[in-house]
C-alpha cells in the first residue's frame, strides 16, 4: 500500500495496489487499486465480528502464467491451440 501525500497520516489515506503478477479483479474499474479507507473500515468490522468480509475483499487475482504483468484474464504470451492449426 502506498500513501497518499497531502493529506498527512490521516486515517485511511492511502490506495493499495496489486503487486506484480497480479491484476485488479474488478475489470471494470477506472481505479485499478483498493481504496485505503475502504481497507480500515471493512478491518474494524471484521475486528469487532460484524463481518468477516475483509478476509476476502482485498484480494489480487494471479496473471496468467508466463506473465509478468496484466490487466485482467487475458494471456500474454500467445497459447498453442491444436484445434485452430
């Protein structure tokens, strides 16, 4: 997670991104990053039991193998398929 300069260390303020050889799993997204606030709150809850969602919510998905970076499912590297020849 990064933070977000000009705000101080206030509450929240920070956006976690995906580390290599893993995407964003909301392809529709504009931000591809999970919002700091969104993290602390969804923690309190879980902390005080009234949900268990921050133990999923937060999750990168893993690119495709061979890849280094991605935005999604799609592969990189192109795939041989023995049907197409």
């Amino acid at each position: 997670c990064v933070h977000i300069p000009g705000n101080g260390f206030a509450w929240g303020n920070y956006q976690c991104h995906c580390s290599n050889g893993f995407y964003y799993p909301e392809d529709l997204a504009v931000d591809k990053y999970f919002d700091g606030e969104n993290v602390e709150k969804l923690y309190l809850d879980y902390v005080q039991n009234m949900s268990s969602d921050y133990l999923t919510s937060f999750q990168c998905l893993p690119c495709r193998k061979g890849c280094e970076e991605c935005e999604g499912e799609v592969p990189c590297i192109v795939e041989y398929n023995v049907l197409l020849r």
